[in-house]
C-alpha cells in the first residue's frame, strides 16, 4: 500500500485508454518537448566549433564564421527534407520505419540502433552540458557535476513517467525563458557593438584568412554539426500534435529551424567579435554573456536559463527513444515489454531504461561534455542519410503530385548528410567515434538474434496447419509432490490443495538431523497419517538438488505426465519481515523452471498478526 502511495505521489493517477486523445499537444508545448535538444545545442555548437581551431592557433578562429554558415546552409537542406518526411509519413517518419519500409530490414535496423545511441548521447551530453553552465556560474559545484547531472536525470525521468501533456507543460517555461533570454542577450551585444560601447575584436568579414589544414577545418565542422542533432525529432513524433497533425508538426519545424539558425550564427558572430576563447572550467556562452553583461543580474540569467534547456533538451530523447523501443520491440527485434504503455499512457520501461543508460554514460567519461560530443555525430548523421535515402525511393514508387522536387530536398539531404557523415567519422574516429562504429553493428546484431528468437518460439507454439483433435484436451496423469520442512498450518493449508487436485499426493523432507526427523515422523502420522512422507538424506546439506533427484525417481516410477510441485509458503504481515524468513521456495521455483512437465503451485498461508 506504501508503495502504491508513493506511486501515485510522484506519478499521478492511471490514465484510461480513453484518454489516449487528451494527450495531443498544441504547437507551442511540442516546440518546448520536441525542439529542446535542437536549440540547446546552440549552448555549446559555437564552443565546439572553436576548441580545435583555437588548438592549431588563436588566429584560426577567425574560420568559425564560415563554418558556422555551412552548419546554417546544411540545416535549411534538412529542415527542407524532413517536412518532406512529415508529409510522407504522418504517423511519425522516424529513420527506422522510413529506412525499414524503403531500404529494407538491415537498414532499417542500421538506422534504429543509431537513433537509440543518439537518444542515450542527448541525455548524457545535454545534462553534461547544463551541468557545466551551472558550474561556470558556481564553481564551487564543479567537483560534483557527475551527481548532480544523475540527479537531473532522475527528476526528468519523474516528470516524464506522469505522462506526455504534463511534461510538456512544465517543460514549456524553461524552454521560452531560455529563447527570451538569449534573445535579450543578442541584441545587447549587437546593440553594444553597433553603437561602439566596446571595441570590436576582429573584423565581422576578413579580407584574407589564415592558412590552416583542411583536414582541422573538416574537424571544426563537423564538431559544429552537433548544433544540428534533435532536429529529426519532430518528424519522429507527428501523432502527437493536436489535428491537423502533419501541418502543425510542418510548422514547428519550421519554427525551431528558423529560432536555432539565428541562434547559432548570432552567439558565433558575437563570440568572434567580443574575441572569445574556449577556457577551462567556463563556458563560452557564459563568457559571452559576462562580457555583454558584466556581473548583473542579467549574466546569471544566462547560465541559469541555458542549464535549464540543456538539462530539458534531454526530454527530447525521452519522447523519441521509448517510442522508437516500442516500434522495434513490435517488429519481434527487441524484448515486447518494451511494447507496452505503463499507467500514464506512456511507454515506462523505455524511459527507465533510458535514464539507466544516460547515467552510466556520465559515471564513465566524467560529466565532461567534450569527451561526449565525439561519440555524439556519427548516431545522428547514420539516421540523417538512411532516411533521406529511404525517402527518395519511397518518392520513386509512389510518385505522389510534386514527387520530383520532394525527390531533389530528399537527395540533396541524402547526399548532404553522407559527406558530412564521412568528414565525422574520420575527424572523430580516434577520439571517440569509433565505439559508435562498433556499437551500432553489435546493437544490430543483437536485434536479429532477438528476432530469431520470437519467430522459433512462435513457430513451435503455433497451431496454424494442425486440426484440432480431442486428445489435445484429454486430462493428464499427474502426480502432487509437497516438499515440507515440518508440520504447521502452511504445511496444512497445501495438503488439502494437494487433495483437492490429485489422489496421488505425496510429501518429501529432507534430512539434516536424524533426531528432526523422529520427531517429524510421529507429528506426521497425527496430522497426515494417509499422506506418505518420503525421508530423503542429505549429508552435505544441500536442498534443491536432492529434491530434484526425487522429483524424476517418482516422476520416472509412477509414468506421469506431469508432476505437480506444490510449495507451502506463509507470508508475514509486514512485507519487510519476509526477509528475515528463509528464501528456499524461491531457489526451488527457480530450479523447476528449467524442467519439462513439471508445475509449480505456491500455496501461500497469511499470518495475521505477524
């Protein structure tokens, strides 16, 4: 009862299935779920952008601006391709249904098990990353980042448990206060800039740019391309927009595309000018917003709103990841529990699975967010290409009105993302990349593994081609075996079970001391004289295994079919005093389990005031 309460508490009440259609959303609560992970990447795409070019020289910076445009130009070809996706597939087009339905089952699972990685990096590196905008306002929290980013991950784990329209509520103010404030803090420096209130670093457009590697370009590009991951996520969800589902999810995309590409280009544009630099235990978005805002209110207005997207974009994961779950788990590739809706119309054990995952993640690379966002990429740009490929063909076969310029986004998008999939892998490989490019093919295997599972369990279940026959349902010889370990009311309560089932019951001890058993056998011939207890020794004082030896001898004697095993157990009062009784009806019903023709039946006896 205690823990229903707490159930409840924390959750909220069950949800019926006909309250399913209550749970749709209007554009501006799925811009706050859905476009979270987008924008906050703006917190740190420009610090990733310059971390490898200010490593070659501090000169080198002065490329963030070109990058940061070829980031921009490659967003409006995906924003462009994946409202083609929205149109094509208005029950969600994520890459793994696109890629299943048009490349084909290994594609399909290539792009699942990418997209399952991508949702367990956003959590990860998204709360790694709200962590570090905290620290840099209160360093004294820095050597706690790993428990306070578990913690985070916790509470969103709650809020995501009590279902989608109540997380989508509380999320929308952090995400809208994160948007005015960096929009505040965009026009007070352009402001500060244009009217000459501080002296401009560098030049906004260089005459001549400095000489460095292409392969150190390469790199700073596609560390940079991670402003673009999250942006599939609302053609992953198109159900879950209030109707007419396809035009509101076409709009929203468009508004998180238009809100994060000004975002990016701006925070760049402005860490160039004011001359920023990555610094160590700082981040650039604070040291931006400290130079613009001096100490005042208003800078802490900045960490605090960019910690709270960065902590929220995780919720974009937990919208897109147990749904993703719960289309391979119907596919027979994953476990079907996954399949399942908990309480709150929600798919629970996908969002407890992710968080387990996102935690692990932090403990092991540290809640640093730079050794995170090398594994981050290869996911989201593997998922990018398979469903633009997908879309193509899928544009081919159906030749829908206006299939040859949705055809052209689609392409433009595969060929796009495939390049700069290329540039990530190799600039990444040694730096973290490569446990992607393991990960993903293990992860595929595993899928088809579980899949052949499903299918030679069902293919041995089946009665599909056998007629039905009365013999399937003529009753069987069984015999009822009761292990005891004395003569009490439990004991009672099961040999009158055993009666009322079968006429050939018999009951086993086994032997520790000869002098228990004495005194055993004369209770026994007072409480149960026709039942015939079967004495068996065991000199190393073992249980299971003697049993298990006397559970063939008789099954082997008597020619049964079945044996049925009937196990008394009482059950105290309070469910904490359990423990302190002994655990041998577990390890039996454990054992037994792995025995054909063998039934377990636990007869449980209730004390009522123990």
């Amino acid at each position: 009862m205690n823990l229903l309460y707490l159930k409840r508490l924390f959750l909220g009440r069950p949800l019926s299935n006909d309250e399913a259609p209550h749970e749709h959303i209007p554009k501006w609560k799925a811009l706050a779920v859905l476009s979270s992970d987008a924008l906050s990447s703006v917190a740190y795409a420009t610090e990733e952008v310059l971390i490898p070019l200010v490593l070659f020289a501090s000169a080198a910076i002065v490329w963030s601006l070109p990058i940061a445009f070829a980031v921009a130009a490659l967003l409006i070809i995906l924003t462009l391709s994946y409202r083609q996706t929205i149109q094509a597939y208005p029950n969600g087009g994520g890459a793994y249904i696109v890629a299943k339905d048009n490349l084909g089952e290994h594609a399909g699972l290539v792009a699942g098990a990418a997209l399952l990685i991508d949702y367990v990096l956003t959590v990860a590196v998204s709360v790694a990353a709200g962590v570090e905008n905290i620290t840099s306002a209160f360093p004294v929290l820095y050597s706690h980042r790993v428990l306070l980013g578990s913690s985070m991950i916790i509470i969103i784990m709650l809020i995501n448990l009590r279902g989608v329209r109540e997380s989508a509520t509380i999320f929308a103010f952090p995400t809208y206060f994160f948007v005015f404030s960096f929009i505040v803090l965009i026009l007070s420096g352009m402001w500060q800039l244009f009217t000459g209130t501080i002296t401009s670093a560098a030049p906004i457009v260089h005459e001549v740019y400095p000489s460095i590697p292409i392969f150190l370009l390469l790199r700073a590009f596609s560390s940079g391309c991670v402003a673009l991951t999250g942006i599939e996520a609302i053609s992953n969800a198109v159900p879950i927009f209030q109707p007419p589902h396809q035009r509101n999810a076409k709009i929203t995309m468009a508004w998180m595309a238009v809100i994060l590409g000004i975002f990016f280009l701006c925070i760049t544009l402005l860490s160039h000018v004011y001359g920023i630099t990555p610094k160590e235990g700082e981040t650039v978005i604070s040291l931006l917003a400290r130079m613009v805002f001096g100490n005042s209110f208003l800078y802490y207005a900045i960490p605090i709103s960019t910690a709270l997207i960065l902590l929220l974009a995780a919720n974009t994961s937990y919208a897109g990841f147990p749904s993703l779950n719960s289309l391979i788990a119907a596919d027979r590739f994953l476990p079907r529990q996954l399949r399942s809706r908990g309480d709150r119309l929600v798919f629970s054990n996908g969002i407890i699975g992710l968080s387990i995952s996102a935690i692990v993640l932090l403990i092991l690379f540290k809640g640093k967010t730079h050794r995170l966002i090398p594994l981050y990429s290869v996911g989201v740009f593997v998922s990018f290409t398979l469903s633009q490929a997908g879309m193509v063909l899928y544009h081919f076969k159906h030749k829908k009105p206006g299939w040859m310029t949705s055809s052209f986004f689609n392409a433009l998008g595969a060929v796009t993302t495939c390049v700069v999939l290329g540039v990530v892998v190799s600039t990444k490989f040694i730096h973290g990349a490569w446990l992607v490019a393991f990960l993903i093919p293990s992860m595929v295997l595993v899928f088809t593994r579980i899949h052949r599972h499903y299918l030679l369990v069902g293919k041995e279940l089946t009665l599909i081609g056998q007629l039905p026959s009365p013999e399937e349902l003529k009753p069987v010889k069984h015999t009822v075996i009761i292990p005891v370990s004395g003569i009490h009311r439990g004991i009672l309560e099961a040999l009158r079970y055993a009666l009322t089932i079968s006429t050939d019951v018999k009951a086993c001890y086994i032997e520790f001391d000869p002098e228990t058993t004495e005194r055993l056998k004369v209770q026994w011939q007072d409480w149960a004289p026709h039942i015939p207890l079967e004495v068996i020794k065991s000199p190393y004082r073992a249980v299971v295994r003697p049993l298990l030896r006397y559970i063939d001898r008789v099954e082997h004697a008597t020619g049964s079919e079945m044996v049925t095993v009937i196990i008394p157990e009482f059950v105290t009062k309070k469910w904490y005093h359990n423990f302190l009784h002994n655990q041998t009806a577990l390890f039996i019903r454990t054992a037994l389990l792995f025995k054909p023709r063998k039934v377990v039946t636990t007869v449980h006896y209730h004390l009522r005031k123990t």
